[in-house]
C-alpha cells in the first residue's frame, strides 16, 4: 500500500511534516484523504507531505493540507518564486505592502470551482491565507535549498503564540482594513 509507504515513521520528520523516500512520486484521492487525517492527529491540524527527499534539493513541492481558521504569519521569500494550487477547500490569497496594507487579495479555490485556483508570487511580497472552508489542501512549490534566513516574518503582523493579537489581526484582514 503507497499510502502506508509515504506515512510512516521513517518518512516523518515530525508531527506535521513527512518527506518522500521515493524517486517516482504519485499520489491519488486516497493519499490525499490520509494526509487529511494525519493532520487532524496534529496538535495545529496541520500536516505536510513533501515530495523533495532533502531540503538541499533544488525544487520543494508539498502537498499541505491547514484547518480553517489556520494563522499563517504574513511572510515573504527573498529571491525565491513561490506557487500554490488548491487540490481542495477556498481561501483568500493575501498579498501586503511593506506597512501591513492589503494589496491584493485573491479569492481561490479547485479548479471545478471556476475561481483561481493557481496563482505564482515571483517578488518578495509579504502574504497570507485566510481559509474559509473547513480545511484547505493545496500543493505549494518553491525553490531550493531551504534556508531558515530565506523568508522574513512580517514586523507589523503578530507572532505564532500570540493568540489574542492574532484573533484581532485575522478580523481586520478578512474585512480588508
């Protein structure tokens, strides 16, 4: 069974990030649906799969799958492109100016849905989601090697722990301030 090669122990770095082991990479509904319930045993409801073998790679792909309601600190990459593709679910794509402004924001979803469901950030933009269905699955790919100092956290935006700064931010993004 793939699904029980791609998930297990020695393919899991650790709670929310597995890495294939595998030189041909597929998956199918029913991989999809196990990384689903892999998130939902995580303590954020998150999970990753990544199809790289090795952060030194020069591609990274990750198939991801975030809860509704997910944070993700706006953030941007130096240098590195950076696309996504919702396998499933809806969010708005947010796209900030250097003060923490709404530039653009991009309502996407499946491609069945006839919204956008591709988009590519090739500047160093600061951006986010904000998922409104029950979760989001979505492929995202960027360039390698990762490096920790790549991507920048946004000064203006509140830190992963902080929960009530985080509530009041997400409020004034969803309404567009």
């Amino acid at each position: 069974n793939k699904a029980i090669m791609l998930f297990n122990q020695k393919n899991r770095k650790n709670s929310e990030v597995y890495i294939s082991n595998q030189g041909l990479f597929s998956l199918n509904k029913k991989d999809i649906n196990e990384l689903i319930n892999k998130a939902k045993l995580t303590p954020r409801n998150r999970v990753r799969l990544c199809s790289h073998n090795s952060t030194d790679e020069m591609v990274h792909e990750m198939f991801i799958v975030h809860p509704k309601g997910a944070y993700v600190r706006p953030h941007k990459h130096l240098n590195k492109p950076e696309s996504m593709m919702i396998i499933e679910g809806e969010a708005d794509y947010v796209v900030f100016d250097g003060e923490g402004n709404i530039k653009e924001k991009i309502f996407m979803s499946n491609y069945q849905s006839g919204k956008p469901f591709y988009q590519s950030t090739r500047v160093d933009a600061f951006h986010s989601l904000v998922i409104h269905s029950e979760r989001l699955v979505f492929l995202e790919v960027t360039q390698g090697p990762f490096n920790t100092d790549d991507t920048v956290f946004a000064e203006w935006s509140p830190m992963e722990n902080e929960g009530e700064k985080i509530k009041k931010f997400m409020r004034k993004v969803e309404k567009g301030v």
